[in-house]
C-alpha cells in the first residue's frame, strides 16, 4: 500500500496567542513528530487549509519554519482563514495555476490526487468562510482530469461541497457546489473527496462519490446537528488522517495522535527516532 498524511485546519496564530486555551503551534509540531515516527513509510503530506489563523504573513513564516527539513514533500492547500497573497511572499517557491490559483496534481502510481484552492479572495470577504471554485479553477480541474482518463482519481478541497448536517458549517460549506458536482457526475474515475474545514471526523457519500473529512491539529466542532452557530469549538483531542491506496481500494483512517501519545505503547519515548 502507498500512504499519506493530512494535516487540516493548523490555526497558527502570531505573538504566541492560543485558541481556546489550545496553542495551534505546539499543537502542530506534535503532530509532525508523531507522523514522522509512527509513519516512517509515508510518501506525501498535504497541509489541507486553513495553515493560519488571521492569514498574517507572520503566521506563514511560523509554518515555514515548522516544516523545514520535514522528510517527506509538503503539498500546501489554503482555506477560508488563509490569504493566497501572503502565502505567496512566504512560499515564492511553490508553483501555482496559470491563473495564480494553488492548486496541485500528485501522482502515485496509478493514481492522481487533484488539490483544490477553494479560498475567496482577495478581496476577503469579512466574516463570510464559504468556499468557492471559480471558473479559472474549474477550468483547470477539467484540463486535469482529461489528463487523467485512465487513472483513479482522488479530490482535495478545504471546503466540503455537501452538507454535514452541522447546520452551522453548511452554510459556510463551498458556494457554487452544482458547478463542482456537474463536473464530478461526468467523471466516472473520481473516486473520493477528502475535506477540512468542519474540524471533525465524518465520513459518508454524497452524489455517488465517497467521502472524508478530518479532524483539526488544534480546536474541534462540537457535535452540534441543532445549531446555527458556525464557531463552536471544544478541545477535543486532535488528529491527522492517513490514507492508504491499493489496487482495490482508497482508505482513510484518522490518527488521534494526542490519545496516541498518551499510551504507554505508542508513545512517542517508545518509538524509535
């Protein structure tokens, strides 16, 4: 099997300032330890969104120090808390679309993993954390797909483009949703969407594609299927996914790393370096 590691929804903030009493920093270099030992085999990290809290480039550069030296390549997603032209002074080296868009093509084997920059703006929308593809980044989401015609092929977005059934996250889910799933229903090869943004392990199907989203590295959403509230948070204990790839099938898996390391068998002291 071939495996990579998500991380989603990093929140780094500036100044050393916490998230509900959480520090999304410290929070973020357990996780990266954690992978690197408990995951030696693993081929590829995406980072799906949502890497800063404020989209500060100060918050961009505390990323880049985190992952500098990381053993495995980094993909970078941005989300609703990010701004594309600060990543971009902080990460020059990163290609990006034709249309300046970040959006990524991984190839591992026989399969492809299109990641999608689901971000509105500039300008950003104050207050307002819905998603959208524009018809640059359908266009170049067509252009790989007919690349792809005979191979598997995996989506990435920040944003879900379904409901959750968190009344709250739906309404900040991504806008133009039709225009996505018109896409997806004339390609037969795409075979799942992995998501962020709702800070809480869901899985499900949704307009014949299968799905998964994952957990934060920092504060998670409370179970709320009655509330209209798109800010809740609890500290719940965090996680990254894990997804593995075989002839037969794609599987997901969330790491709750934090449990994890609080377990006498798999703590980190008792992993080899």
């Amino acid at each position: 099997m071939r495996k990579i590691i998500i991380i989603t929804d990093i929140h780094l903030r500036s100044s050393g300032r916490d998230i509900i009493g959480l520090y999304p920093l410290k929070q973020l270099e357990k996780a990266l330890i954690h992978a690197k030992k408990a995951h030696p085999d693993a081929e590829h990290l995406i980072l799906m969104g949502d890497l800063t809290h404020s989209g500060h480039a100060e918050e961009f550069e505390m990323l880049k120090a985190a992952v500098t030296g990381y053993p495995i390549p980094i993909t970078y997603m941005l989300g609703n808390h990010d701004k594309r032209n600060n990543f971009i002074k902080t990460f020059s080296n990163i290609p990006l679309a034709r249309s300046g868009h970040l959006q990524t093509r991984i190839e591992l084997g026989n399969d492809v993993l299109l990641c999608l920059d689901t971000l509105d703006g500039p300008p950003y929308p104050e207050n307002q954390h819905n998603g959208i593809l524009c018809k640059d980044r359908l266009a170049w989401l067509n252009e790989e797909l007919d690349k792809s015609i005979n191979k598997r092929v995996s989506l990435f977005m920040h944003h879900p483009p379904h409901n959750i059934g968190f009344p709250g996250m739906d309404k900040i889910k991504l806008k133009n949703s039709s225009d996505f799933f018109k896409i997806i229903s004339q390609n037969s090869n795409i075979c799942h969407i992995f998501t962020g943004h709702v800070h809480r392990t869901i899985s499900g199907h949704t307009n014949g594609v299968g799905f998964s989203i994952f957990k934060s590295t920092c504060h998670q959403t409370p179970m709320a299927l009655d509330s209209d509230d798109d800010s809740l948070s609890v500290p719940e204990p965090a996680a990254y996914g894990i997804i593995l790839f075989d002839d037969q099938s794609i599987i997901a898996h969330t790491e709750d790393y934090e449990i994890a390391i609080q377990s006498s068998s798999t703590s980190l002291d008792a992993m080899p370096d």
